[in-house]
C-alpha cells in the first residue's frame, strides 16, 4: 500500500463528511492505493454513527473505535499503528490543516529523501493570553530538555513506514509527539501551512494546555528536580550570609534587630518555594507511579470495515 491517512475524531461531527471527501480527492492525485484511517477517541457527540456511515460507503477507509477518550496523541499512535502505507500521514479532520497541502508534503518526502516531513504555522491563534503561553512554552521546552522541537508545530505530517515503525515502539503513557519525534531521530524537515480556524469550541481549553505543556516537560526532562537543589543551595547560601550580618550588627555595632513584617515576608517566601519544590517532586512522582504500570495507553473497542464485521483488537 502505498498511503496511509491517519487522523482522530473528537466533536467532529461538522467536519468529518467534508473531511473524507477532499481527503480523498487529495490522495486520489498522488495514488489509487491508499488507505484512510479515522481513531474515534471516544466522541461524545455523533461522531461515530457518521463515521460508520463514511466507511459503509468507501471501502478505503478504516474505523478505529476506541473504548473511551484516552487523548489525541494516544489516539494518533493507535491509528499510526495500523497503518500498512509505505508512507503515513497523519492530520486533524477538522479541516484546520488543509487535507489538499498532502501533495506538498509527498513532493517533499520524494525529492529529499526525509523519514519525516513536520509542519509549523508562523503563529498560533487564539486570545492573547493563549498566544503569549504558547510563546513561552516552547523556549521553555527547549532550555530544560535535551530533545528540541521546532515552535509552532501541527498535526500534520508525513512519515516514512520505517520511521512510524520505530515511533510506535515507544509505549510511555505521558505521550507527547512532538517530543517523541524528536528523539525518534532520523532525517526529518519542516514546510509551513495555512491553518483556518473553522471549530467554534476548542477541543484544548487553556487549563488543557497547561496540563499538557506540564507533562510534555517533564516527561522529557530531569532539569526542574536538579534546579531545585541548586535553588536549595542559593537560599540555604543568602540565608547563612544574612545570618552573619545580623549577629555582625548586633554584637559589633550595637545595633538592634527589629522587623516582624520582613520575618514573616521571608517564611511565607520559604514556605511558598518548599511548597513549589514538594509539588514538582510529587508530579515526577506521579509520572512513575504511572509509567511502571504496564497498561496500555489505549484501548480498541472495534476496527470497522465496509460491510465487515466489528473485528476486536
């Protein structure tokens, strides 16, 4: 087989038909030996009876069910192991990522001889607050660990077969693409997309954002737990210094020491940093107490078929 399409459905229902045509008509220009995969991750609304719909009309396409919402990224790796494509790609079906820049991605892959072909948009959207944390997130992301991503990466991407066979061998259950495309390594390059913005409720809301920026990091660097004992250092050091100037003062130049105000300034400002320090150990805590368990990260409630059977995974 020569493609694999890959996406996920979550509150999609408006998209999906419009996405399975022009996705069709999209790869139809490249080959008539594809495949199109569509992940439900667990979809609260209508989202699964039009995609059976979808595939009882087009014997191309693919219905992966999961049992529930496990998450985009784990839903993504879900479809990209079942691709049988020499090459995979993957995008959103909500038709933000144009389902006809695949013939640009192909070229691409063809002429430079890439195992991955990304995509980056030259900014996010959203209000400002949103804009300015996804501005800070990836400068973040880079200083504290090891594996770099590009800013402003998409969905969208093109992946040789051997390089998605080596992806999906990693089964962490903190999944977060991007960085694990990162240190999959192989030859990979970027192009720029367009990208609208056609959903009218956001499936990342900010505090999901927070959540995910949170885990992306730590699950790919150590740095935070070791800044806190360098910040242990500074603050045990300046502590120490300010002690012998206070007993300087008041046995050698008779001076009296008063300041209730600073005093409880200076323990509420330990109080809050130890708090800090305690909540940072208790989420890489947490990311072990979750990883050491061998639970997949997603579970398949059926693989549907045109006028086949629900054939359990």
């Amino acid at each position: 087989m020569k493609l694999s399409i890959v996406t996920t459905a979550y509150k999609s229902t408006e998209f999906l038909r419009e996405f399975h045509l022009r996705m069709s008509n999209a790869v139809k220009k490249i080959t008539d030996d594809y495949e199109i995969i569509f992940v439900n991750d667990g979809c609260p609304d209508e989202s699964l009876s039009v995609l059976r719909e979808i595939i009882n009309q087009d014997e191309k396409s693919k219905l992966i069910n999961l049992s529930r919402n496990f998450g985009h990224h784990k839903a993504m790796m879900t479809g990209m192991e079942h691709a049988q494509g020499d090459y995979i790609f993957t995008i959103d079906c909500d038709l933000e990522e144009q389902p006809e820049e695949l013939e640009k991605f192909y070229q691409k892959i063809i002429q430079g001889g890439d195992d991955c072909i990304n995509s980056v948009i030259k900014a996010r959207k959203g209000g400002l607050i949103e804009k300015k944390f996804d501005g800070l997130f990836y400068p973040v992301f880079n200083f504290l660990s090891n594996q770099k991503i590009a800013k402003n990466l998409c969905t969208a991407s093109l992946m040789s077969k051997r390089y998605v066979e080596s992806l999906v061998k990693y089964r962490e259950q903190g999944v977060y693409l991007a960085g694990i495309k990162a240190l999959n390594g192989f030859k990979q390059s970027y192009i720029f997309i367009k990208k609208t913005s056609r959903k009218s409720e956001r499936s990342y809301n900010f505090l999901r954002r927070v959540s995910l920026a949170v885990n992306s990091i730590t699950s790919f660097s150590s740095k935070p737990l070791y800044y806190i004992f360098y910040l242990g250092i500074i603050i045990s050091s300046c502590s120490t210094v300010f002690g012998f100037c206070l007993i300087y003062k008041k046995f050698f130049q008779s001076v009296s020491i008063e300041g209730w105000s600073s005093i409880m300034v200076s323990l509420w400002f330990i109080a809050g940093v130890i708090t800090m320090s305690l909540g940072v150990i208790a989420i890489y805590l947490a990311k072990i107490f979750t990883e050491i368990k061998p639970r997949p990260y997603a579970i398949i409630e059926g693989i549907y078929q045109k006028h086949d059977h629900k054939t359990q995974k």
